[in-house]
C-alpha cells in the first residue's frame, strides 16, 4: 500500500486491532508474511483477512495445509475459499472489501435554506425498509444498527438512510439504503456523509464492509472518500 501519514498509520493500528480481536487473535498474527492459525478439528468456518497489506488464515488443520499452496488474492474470494473446503460440505461463502475514512468529509456547499432534514428516529427507518425491496434490506441490515439518519423528502417520507454501530470498541460499521423510488440523486451520499462525521465526532473509525456482489456499497464508499483496506472472506463448513 501507499506510505500513510500519521493520521492514517494510527487509524490503521486501530483497525488491524479490532479485526483481530474480532477473530480471537493478536494483532501481531496478522502479519505481512500471512499467519496460519489452526482452529480446532471441529471448527465450522474458514475465515481469511487481509488489511494494510498483512494477512492471516484461520481454519482446521487440513484446511490450512491446502491454504498454503493457494495465492492470497485468490485467497480474499468466495471461489477460493469454495475450493478449499468443497470436499468439507463448503456454503455461505462471503467476500467483502473493506474501506475506511481518517478524515472528515467535507459537507456538500449549499444555501442554509437547502439543507437537509434529517430525523434520528427508529420509526422512519422502519418506513423506509418497508418501502424497499428484501434484497436490500437484507444488504443494508438497517435495523441492526444503533445510529441512524434518514433524509426526509418535503412531504416527510424518508427517502435514503444512513447508518452505523459501534464494532469492537473503537469502529462504526456504515451502511446505507435508498428508496427505489429516490435513487441517482445523491441522497444516499448526503446522509452518509453525515453520519460519518458524526462518527468521527463520537471517536470511531468509519469503516465500511462492502460485499463483493454489493457495487452500490461499493461505489457510495468511494464516492464518499472512502479507502479500501483490506479483505474479508469466510465460508461455513460441515
């Protein structure tokens, strides 16, 4: 990766700690020269990180004696985990980019009549996950989160929503949805930019976990300023 500036390089030592902590593990397994970690024999998963340009490999032992022979960018994919495991009754294979912001982001230039108006309300999210289909309710896993700030149109619907919880102490996982009916308008991006910073505010690290099938996730982060980071990838087995 690119050479990072203080800011950055800190928030990177944040970040590598609570994957690791999220994994079980120290921060020091996960390393530029790709850690092996045996799990139990009757462990049900395979998981493989990737941040800052260091890696670590958790799975049973048969699965990490064939995970040493398999590139690592082949590694961060729902396929290369698949092939891993498809004699181990492999499924719910997952791949997400992960992205991450140091800085707060510049709101957008307007007159003070135009800003937007936003509610931190449950009810409205639950109107607006009623209003969208399954597929991206379930993407954006809306309801799950803590902190919400949905835009509200001049009637007073909600039209997009974004969203984050606390993860490990010291990160904001960030989602976002949007209305069918009020989509390519960039408001998607306006509440995410705002909670965002708000997160920043509260001390977090914004990090957002874009599945690799999701390119609106994807596209907003970066739209929004956001870095990718690193990979995550994990497959169940039976």
């Amino acid at each position: 990766m690119e050479a990072m500036d203080a800011t950055s390089a800190h928030v990177a030592s944040i970040l590598k700690v609570a994957w690791a902590r999220s994994l079980g593990i120290g921060d020091r397994d996960i390393a530029a020269t790709r850690t092996n970690i045996v799990l139990p024999h009757d462990s049900n998963s395979l998981t493989f990180l990737s941040v800052f340009g260091e890696s670590v490999f958790l799975g049973p032992e048969w699965a990490v004696e064939r995970a040493r022979e398999v590139p690592e960018d082949e590694l961060g994919t729902e396929r290369g985990l698949l092939g891993i495991a498809k004699d181990r009754g492999a499924h719910r294979a997952r791949a997400e980019t992960l992205l991450f912001t140091p800085d707060y982001l510049p709101p957008p230039s307007m007159h003070p009549s135009e800003a937007p108006l936003i509610s931190r309300d449950r009810d409205m999210v639950d109107r607006l996950v009623r209003a969208s289909p399954p597929d991206d309710v379930e993407a954006a896993d809306l309801l799950d989160q803590s902190q919400w700030f949905t835009l509200l149109a001049e009637d007073m619907e909600p039209v997009a929503c974004a969203a984050y919880t606390e993860w490990q102490g010291f990160v904001a996982n960030m989602t976002a949805l949007t209305a069918p009916t009020a989509r390519r308008r960039g408001y998607s991006k306006t509440v995410s930019l705002i909670a965002t910073n708000v997160a920043l505010d509260e001390g977090l690290v914004p990090q957002w976990r874009a599945h690799r099938t999701n390119a609106n996730a994807w596209h907003l982060a970066d739209a929004l300023g956001y870095q990718k980071f690193g990979t995550l990838a994990t497959v169940a087995i039976s």
